[in-house]
C-alpha cells in the first residue's frame, strides 16, 4: 500500500542502523531509555516493513509518551492503526489531529483512507479532494496515493480518476504507471494496460511482474507469440521466475504447440514437484502429442500426488477410452463424478463410454446431465442426439435437437443433424428447410453432413441443393 512507501525509504538509511538494536535492548532489559521522533519513525517503520504491527504500535505508543505534543509520531500512530484495520481509532486520532493542521495533505490523505475502509465512499472522495487541494509539493505523489488506496480496495474506475491525474502531473512516475496498467488490466481495458506496461517498462526494462502481467494479457487477447515473449522476458530477468515459467506452459499449450509446452510443464515441476495440476497438464500435452502411455502415467501421478483432482481421473478415463479400455475408463469418470458432480465434460465422456457398453439407462441420465449443466455447448448436445439416434430412437433425437436449437442460437452443426434426422423420419419438407438454412450458413461443412448421413447421398433433392450452393458457392 502507498501510506508504506514512506517506510520502506526510512529502513533503507543506514543512519539509523544500531537504533532499533538499542530499542530491542531497553525492551529486553525493561529500562527505558530516551528515543528522539526520528528514530521512533525508524523504529515503527522496521516494524512495519515486517508486517509486525502490533510492535510498530508499541512503538508508537512508547513515542507518544515521550513526545506527546509530536504531530509525525501522532500521524505514524495513525498510520499503523489503519493498518490494523482499527478504523475507528485511527478516525479518532486523525480529527485530533486535523484540527491541529486542517491543511496537512497527510492527515486529510489518511482521513480518506479511513473513511474508504469504512464504506463511506463519500466522505473519503471530500477528503482525497483536499488532500489534493493542499498538495502543493509533489502533487503527483499525493494523488497515486490516493489511487493507489482506491486500488487497495478493489475500486479501479474510482483509482484510474485520481491515477490519471498523477500520469498528467508527472507521465515518468513509474509507480503511477504501474498501478494505471494494472487497473485497467482489472477492468478488462486490454489496450491501456498493455500502453501503461509498456510505458512503465521503458523506465524500467527490468521489471519482471510487468512482463509477466503483460503476457497474460496478450494470451487473454489470443496474442500467443506475444505472451510467450513478455514471459520470456520475464524469465530473463529472473529465471527462477516460476509463474512465468507456468503461464508461459499454458500459453503454448492453448496455442496447441504441445511440444514446447510440455518441455515448459516439465521445466516448472522442478520448482514444484509436488504439483497434481502440473502433472495433470503434462499428461494433456502427451495425450495431444498421442503417446497414451506417458499421458496416462502422469495422469496416475497426479492422483497420486492429490487423490482429490478429478481432472486427474477423468484424464486416466480418457486415455483408457481412446485405447478402448472402457469398463476400467468407467472407474475412473465414476470416481471424477464424485469428486466433481458439477462438470459437464465429465458427465458427457461417461455417457459415451456406458452408450458403448449398452448401458442404456445409464448413458441417458449421464448425457441428460450434461446439457442441464451446460445447455450452451452444441458437441453436448449432438452427443445426446446422436445417443437415441444409435438406439433407433429417432423422435427423441429429434426432441433433443429442437430443444438444442433454443439453447444454442444459429448452430451450423445443430441444423445439419436435425436436417438429416427429420429427413430419414421422413419429414422431406421441415428437413429442406434446416439443409437449406446449414448450407446457408456454412456450405464447406456438407461433407461432414453426408458422412454422418450416407444414406443420404441418393436422395434427389439433397443432390440438388448442395449443387445449387455449389454454383453459387463457385460463382464467389
């Protein structure tokens, strides 16, 4: 938080090297010995840096009683007991206090904050604003303090007011800059963060969270090779950096270049070997690389390594599925389900796999499941679909893709299977209908069509009105 910055210069000055030795020792020994303001500053602000601030308090209260007529050792104080969360006190202490000096930028500056952690949005922004209006030095600092207490609380639109202000007073405050990208980071503003990074790194190049920030916007954005080179940057710089070293994984896994990623995966557990997520996502890029055997023994690993993971076990279930072990891939979607009853992914690979054994009962209620969970995913549905399809059951196909078709607006793949369903159900004239609205919206996925249908390929009419698209489709 900003109100600290103060003390991390203080702890930096070695002219108060042996004072909080000497301050430790007259606790120790229970005498008291005479301190002047600067050193309680001192000493207070040790303990802050710490986080020790029930002794940076002592301190204070120990100063107090030896300076009681002190407005800095007052205001340290006061800073502390914010720092407590002791709102009401501080509040107490900081009235006193701005009676005494109603125009000290401080004390109005820490009045807002107190006021912030309380709720009353109002009062703080009258405060901020006076803080503001007596800031004569410095103005730049005073209001990133202000903003960066707005940042503090999670009220970007309310910090990006006053951190603006401090970019127009001093556009080199790289302090400023930093708590800007980040704010509009948080607010999803993907292309003023990445201008305020970029800002902030030119002042300083060697800043590893600000490339490491950077890169998880440019994989947001799909701007993969980007991300990769914001992470790189930031492993440069510190190549025991390891959540760069994860997302820069992740990055290169999502853009589908698994080789690299896995390397990376691999890389990362050596900084944490004990990581059940690592190991699970080193088993997806070995499943997407086809070596099932690898895949499924890091999967195996990663349930050994947290019992509790179920993409673990639903992976295992997946590779035993694709090699067509499918009674013991069972025990493992079963076993996902239990721990994870909520994703669809899981229940829908465990419809697939009891559709395949002829459990019929248990393959409906495991589909059905699947698109209650998530009504929004077209492959979800056509799996249900295709489900009674398999069984003969041909009017419950239909049923299910009229109901996928109000889940899942202007779906390509749903109007394609309802046209070939309505059509082998012999319902000619509603089926023209979606063929021609399939064809209208994507013509170059008639193929998959037809292979999902090749009973299909002799009706008259279907040859007709994909030739008709195909002429219009060449006259383009």
């Amino acid at each position: 938080m900003a109100m600290w910055e103060g003390a991390r210069e203080n702890s930096e000055s070695k002219e108060f090297s042996g004072v909080v030795k000497r301050y430790k020792k007259m606790l120790s020994d229970e005498q008291m010995g005479f301190f002047d303001v600067s050193d309680f500053e001192y000493i207070a602000d040790h303990y802050i840096d710490k986080n020790q601030l029930t002794n940076a308090l002592q301190a204070c209260e120990i100063a107090v009683s030896q300076h009681p007529h002190s407005i800095v050792v007052m205001i340290k104080k006061a800073q502390v007991l914010l720092g407590q969360l002791k709102t009401e006190k501080a509040l107490d202490l900081l009235k006193m206090l701005a009676e005494l000096e109603s125009t000290n930028p401080e004390i109005l500056l820490m009045l807002g904050n107190c006021y912030s952690l309380q709720g009353n949005e109002s009062k703080a922004f009258d405060y901020y604003r006076k803080a503001d209006k007596f800031s004569f030095d410095d103005r730049d600092e005073m209001l990133y303090n202000i903003g960066a207490g707005y940042v503090q609380n999670g009220d970007y639109p309310k910090a990006i007011v006053f951190l603006e202000k401090a970019f127009h007073e001093n556009p080199k405050n790289d302090s400023v800059l930093y708590d800007l990208a980040f704010s509009y980071d948080k607010l999803g503003d993907d292309e003023k963060s990445i201008y305020f990074y970029n800002e902030y790194l030119d002042i300083d190049p060697f800043a590893e969270s600000a490339w490491y920030n950077l890169g998880i916007i440019y994989t947001r954005r799909e701007e993969f090779d980007k991300a990769i080179e914001a992470y790189d940057f930031a492993l440069a710089i510190d190549e025991n950096y390891s959540s760069a070293l994860f997302n820069k994984a992740n990055t290169l896994s999502t853009a589908e270049k698994y080789t690299e990623a896995l390397n990376c995966y691999l890389d990362y557990v050596r900084f944490d070997k004990n990581s059940s997520d690592a190991h699970v996502y080193i088993a997806e890029c070995y499943f997407q690389l086809e070596d099932y055997s690898q895949a499924y023994n890091y999967y195996k690993q990663a349930i050994q390594l947290d019992s509790k993971n179920a993409d673990g076990w639903y992976g295992a279930g997946i590779v035993l599925m694709v090699e067509e072990n499918l009674a013991e891939s069972l025990v493992f979607f079963k076993k996902a389900i239990k721990l994870d009853d909520s994703c669809a992914d899981f229940w829908n690979a465990f419809g697939k796999v009891n559709a395949a054994l002829d459990h019929y009962e248990e393959a409906q209620i495991a589909f059905k499941k699947s698109v209650e969970i998530e009504d929004t995913n077209a492959d979800f549905w056509i799996a249900y679909a295709d489900f009674y399809y398999n069984y003969d059951k041909i009017g419950l196909a239909i049923q299910t893709m009229f109901e996928a078709e109000k889940a899942v607006a202007d779906n390509v793949q749903i109007l394609y299977k309802l046209s070939g369903y309505l059509t082998e159900n012999g319902d000619s004239q509603l089926a023209r209908i979606y063929l021609k609205n399939a064809l209208t919206m994507n013509y170059s996925l008639h193929p998959e069509f037809l292979l999902d249908f090749p009973g299909l390929k002799s009706k008259r009419w279907i040859k007709k009105m994909i030739g008709q698209f195909a002429m219009n489709d060449n006259l383009w």
